[in-house]
C-alpha cells in the first residue's frame, strides 16, 4: 500500500468534499449518519457489555459507512449488497481489528488515569478547576493522537484491500504520520465548526429572546439542525480522507438491479 503525502490543505479540502458529497445527497447521508450515531449510542447503554461490543463492531460498522459513501460518490444507490459489501469476506480481520481497538483503548484508558489524576470528573467541578486542568487536556490528545491515527484507515484497509488487522493497522498509522499537517488543519476545521455551531445559536437566543424558555427552544432547534449538518460531514470525510491518501477501489456491482443512480437522481456539482 502507497499513502500519498498531501500538502496541508488538503485538511480543509476533505470538509469541502465531504460537503459537497452531502449537498448531493442530503437525505441518504443524513439518515445513514442518524443510524450510525443511534446504533453507538444504543450498545454503549446495554449495561457492563455495551462498551466492549461497541468496540468490537466499530471497524465493521465503520467499512459500512465507507461503503454507502462510495457507493454514493460513484452515482450507485445505496443497496443491501453495496452497504455489506466484503464484510462477510474480511469478517475475522474485521472482528481481530474490533479487539485490537478494544485492548488498545483499555491500554489508553488505564495510561491516561495514572498520568492525569486530575481529568476525573469529580474533580473538574468548576470553571476555575476547568481552566486549570485545560493543559491536561492537551497532553490527554497527545495521548491519544496515535491511537486515532492507527485505526482511522484500519477499517477500510481491511474491508477493500484485505490487509490483516496488523498491516492495516500499520499503514493506517503510517498513512496518517505522513499526513498529519492535513491532519491538524482537518481537527483544526472540525473543532472550529463544531464550536461556532454550539455557541452562535446560544448568544442569538439570548439576545432574541432573553430568560425564556423560548429562548432555550430557539437554542436547542438551531443546535439540532446545524449538528444535522455537521455530523453527515464528519462521518463522511472519514472515506474523503482515505479515497485522497489511498485509492479507494470501486465497489462491485453484486446486485441484480444494478443501475447507475444518476439515472434517477441527477449528478449535481
């Protein structure tokens, strides 16, 4: 496997696409995103096992949400067969990547207490507290950067090229490390959106419509539908970011109704 090295916009230019990719199609990305997210949060509430199951899924559930997007991007309707696509072929390396991630997320968990004490809930109780543990923060992100880096293209690696939990692993990492300028201003992006998106809405409510519950229903609609907004471009610039560093293979028209979408739903720029 050969992973480009791309300049540092290309960062801001994942978000461009993961953008326009929604802009085509709004409503298949924006419920596959609703799925996605309702599915993790439904196993991390089934008490003691929700956690580890989440974790040995993620890679499985993360090579379906690549799939719908490639399908997507190549004009191709979102089908049973397209969604599973080689799942049931990488479904052990798949499954080896799933306890990889959860032993190396135990691994961080165990490391990060007995580094940083302090980022104990209990303890953060105020915003004075806040403030001073807000370094601590930083050095918890270091911590866990290479985790992320690891398996932010293990799961594809696997699914389309059928690379060993180990190697995709590794080329994941690799690609990643070659990349980190884009990297940081993709995290830089996000972040930036994310926090425009959670504060703007509350100082309009609180100019509008100061101490009243309008006013928090006002906040709470405007949040909704810019995360509506945010979450399908976030989701999606996982497959952005791995079809510009990699090639993402085309997928294999296994249906027996195997039209071109743009058939249907015209190719919009």
């Amino acid at each position: 496997m050969i992973a480009k090295q791309l300049p540092a916009r290309h960062g801001l230019l994942w978000v461009l696409a993961a953008w326009q990719l929604l802009r085509r199609y709004p409503r298949q990305l924006t419920s596959m995103t609703l799925a996605y997210f309702s599915l993790l949060l439904v196993m991390n509430l089934i008490p003691y096992i929700g956690p580890v199951l989440l974790s040995l899924a993620l890679p499985s559930l993360n090579a379906m949400v690549g799939n719908a997007c490639r399908a997507l991007d190549n004009n191709q309707a979102v089908t049973q067969a397209r969604l599973a696509g080689s799942l049931a072929e990488q479904r052990v390396p798949l499954f080896r990547l799933g306890w990889l991630y959860l032993t190396s997320s135990l691994l961080m968990l165990i490391i990060s207490s007995l580094l940083l004490p302090n980022l104990s809930p209990e303890k953060v109780d105020n915003a004075t507290r806040v403030a001073e543990v807000l370094p601590q923060y930083g050095v918890l992100l270091l911590l866990v950067s290479p985790l992320m880096m690891a398996f932010w293209f293990a799961p594809l690696l696997t699914a389309w090229h059928g690379l060993p939990a180990m190697k995709s692993i590794f080329f994941s990492f690799v690609a990643s490390w070659r990349n980190w300028r884009a990297f940081t201003i993709y995290a830089l992006v996000v972040t930036l959106v994310s926090f425009i998106a959670m504060i703007i809405p509350t100082i309009i409510g609180s100019l509008l419509l100061p101490s009243s519950v309008g006013a928090f229903a006002v906040v709470v609609l405007v949040m909704m539908i810019l995360l509506l907004l945010i979450g399908p471009v976030v989701v999606t610039s996982m497959y952005i970011s791995y079809r510009d560093v990699f090639e993402a293979p085309l997928a294999q028209d296994t249906s027996s109704s195997g039209e071109n979408y743009n058939s249907e739903h015209g190719r919009t720029s």
